[in-house]
C-alpha cells in the first residue's frame, strides 16, 4: 500500500496535491466549503488569499481579496480600504460575513477577519 501512495504522489500534478491539502486545513478547522455557499446567508469561511487588488468603487478605493479553499473562491471587498497588515497572497485566513452573488462570483462586503497559521 505506501508504494502505492508513493507512485500515486510522484505522478500526481503539485497543484492538485496542494488543494487538497488545503481542502483539508479548511475541513480541520470546520470552515464552510466554498462550493456550496448560499446569498444572503452569514457564513464562515477560509483558506489562501490568492489575489489581493486595490478597485475604485463609487469613487473611493477597495479592497478585493480573492480567497481559495482549494473548492472554489470567495471576494472579500474592504470599501474605503488601501490595504489591510497580513492580507497578502500566500497567507491563510478566516472569513465571516454574509454572501452576495455579482454574476458568478461570491462576494463577502466588508468580512470580520481573522488569519490563520
């Protein structure tokens, strides 16, 4: 059996291998999937800030934060936001808010926020 697990881990492509790591840290720390996410309802979830990018909006700055939990991804928009201390690609982090669809994708407007290790 681990030759298997071995042959299987040599073969598998390194960003499958590293979402469902990730899947897993998500599950671990019972964050809701991403996939199955409902508008108009509160949730908490999480995983790896993939994209962080200042957007104009009404005229003032925000923030959108492109977090992945290996499933699917969420945008966490920050209004009046340049940047946020510790929001940057490759960081974990928790996200609790209430989801809003824009087209096909899941947006969370200003999140409580926490980040992870």
């Amino acid at each position: 059996m681990p030759f298997k697990k071995l042959v299987e881990r040599l073969t598998k492509p390194t960003e499958e291998i590293d979402r469902e790591h990730l899947t897993e840290f998500c599950d671990a720390r019972a964050l809701a999937p991403m996939d199955a996410l409902e508008p108009r309802h509160p949730v908490r979830v999480g995983g790896e800030v993939r994209s962080v990018r200042i957007v104009p909006r009404a005229g003032a700055p925000a923030l959108e934060v492109t977090v992945s939990d290996g499933r699917a991804s969420v945008v966490a928009v920050f209004l009046g936001r340049r940047k946020i201390a510790g929001l940057s690609p490759g960081r974990k982090v928790a996200l609790q808010g209430v989801v809003a669809r824009d087209g096909k994708r899941s947006l969370l407007t200003n999140p409580a926020y926490e980040l992870l290790t």
